[in-house]
C-alpha cells in the first residue's frame, strides 16, 4: 500500500491535525480530551490512518515543549497544515525503545552536526519530509547525559531503503531509514544538546496516549464488524446472535471496550490538569 499523503492533507484541511497546540502554529487549542475523542473515530478507520494521524501530535510535542520559535514557524506551522509530513526515529537494528542504546552519531563540524547511523520500524519514514532523529552526540557520557534530539529533512544522505510488508498496519509506511554523512544545520537541535532524555520522557505522553486512542476505534470496528456478522449468519435455523453463547462474547467484549474507553478518556482529564 502506498503512503496516504492526501489523507494527511484532507485532515489538515478539515484542521483536525495538533488539535492540542496553539492556534498561533495552526493547532485548535484544545486539549487531549478532545484528541482522544479524534483519535478514536479515526481509529475505526484502521490503525494504519491513527498512526499516521497521531504523528503530528508526537513529533510536534517536542518542537512545541522544546524547540525554538524559528524551529515552530518553520517546522510545527507546516507540519499542523498539512504542508510536512514527519515521522520519529528511535528504533534501531540493536534495540526497540531502548533509548540509551542508540547508535546512530551525530558529530559537531562549524554549524552543521553530521549524521551517520540507521534507524529500522520507522512509522511514516516512506512519505516523510521531516524525520525527528535521536543520536549520540557525546562518546563517553553515560545514555542520559549522550544523546540529542535533531529535525532531519529528507535529502542527501538521508535515504529510505525498505518499506516493510507488516502483517497489518501496511498503510502507515513503516521503513527502514540510513543517515550516511548527512549534514544537519545545528539549529535544527531540539533543545540542548545531550539533553534529549528529557525531551524522550516528555514524549511518553503523546506516544501511549494517541497509541491507547487508536486503539479503542480499532477495537469498535472489530466489535461492529463482528456484530454484523453475528446478525447474518445462521446456524441450526436461526441468526447466531441469537445464541447465548455468542451473545455472552459479544456483551463481555463491548464490557471491556467501554472499560478500556473510560479508562483512557480519564487518563486524557488527568494530563489535561497537570
């Protein structure tokens, strides 16, 4: 499946992207309430469109807590109008979501940080013109105190070599991404340099919140899709909804959505008062 920019595009248009960010960068102003309200009806669409859609709100957390004006205007504006496609690159060939084990180097040369490393299940990296890259910028200090957080445009020495074949969430354009001598001005570094665990750890919030928001839509359209089959097929007669046995499945699951709903809509009220 082909990377769905349109998509992005109608929901910019529509200015449902960064529904949380000021309006001032092309936000709503709201708050991850709403966002998660979005989210979810999104998420019925298919995990490959929530995933693509929560991106935005990512990425954009950080140049939003952390970047500078010029980095706001020139990158955060774009990106909430539907003029930037991003994507996060943190997984590399060693480790997942292990954030001190990043290989991937960024060495200081005048004003520019050359980048040399690869980064592998990058969510959007086929489609992205902006990628938000984690790299080691310090040899021997420990994790904490080593790696920067850098916005990498896509051009020489950057380059996506391989769109995996995922079992399912095939439109989202996960890739493998190689940095190889890439030239990154230094006023692209997101905050301070080596100080990119705090912006890691301000990044949990948008990364479990919009991955818990996807969630519940896709958990609704199986629980619909299954509905509906129950309502059609027959069995010794009769529609299998009508058999107890099947009606105690459907109702135990419709238990846990609403559950998991309330659960996640109440997490989104408590960030919202921090």
């Amino acid at each position: 499946m082909r990377y769905p920019r349109e998509y992005i595009q109608k929901l910019a248009e529509r200015h449902l992207l960064g529904l949380r960010f000021p309006q001032e960068w092309g936000g709503r102003g709201l708050d991850w309430s709403h966002e998660i309200l979005a989210l979810e009806e999104i998420g019925v669409l298919g995990s490959s469109l929530a995933c693509l859609y929560s991106l935005p709100s990512i990425v954009g957390e950080a140049i939003n807590v952390f970047g500078s004006r010029e980095q706001k205007e020139k990158y955060l504006k774009p990106m909430l109008e539907g003029r930037l496609t991003v994507a996060e690159a943190l997984t590399e060939p060693r480790g997942g979501s292990d954030f001190f084990g990043a290989t991937t180097t960024a060495r200081r040369e005048g004003d520019f940080y050359v980048l040399n490393g690869q980064k592998r299940f990058i969510v959007g990296a086929e489609g992205a013109d902006l990628f938000m890259v984690y790299a080691r910028t310090h040899a021997d200090a420990p994790g904490q105190k080593a790696i920067s957080a850098l916005l990498v445009e896509r051009g020489p020495g950057v380059e996506v070599q391989h769109v995996y074949g995922l079992l399912g969430t095939r439109g989202g354009g996960t890739g493998r991404v190689y940095f190889r001598e890439a030239r990154v001005p230094a006023e692209n570094l997101i905050g301070q340099e080596h100080g990119a665990y705090e912006i890691f750890n301000q990044m949990m919030i948008p990364e479990r919140m919009t991955s818990a928001g996807g969630a519940l839509g896709l958990a609704r359209a199986a629980l619909e899709i299954a509905a509906r089959y129950a309502d059609r097929r027959k069995a010794f007669g009769q529609k299998i909804r009508e058999f107890e046995g099947v009606n105690f499945k459907v109702g135990e699951s419709l238990t846990r959505l609403d559950a998991a709903r309330a659960l996640v809509r109440e997490t989104a009220r408590i960030i919202d008062r921090l």
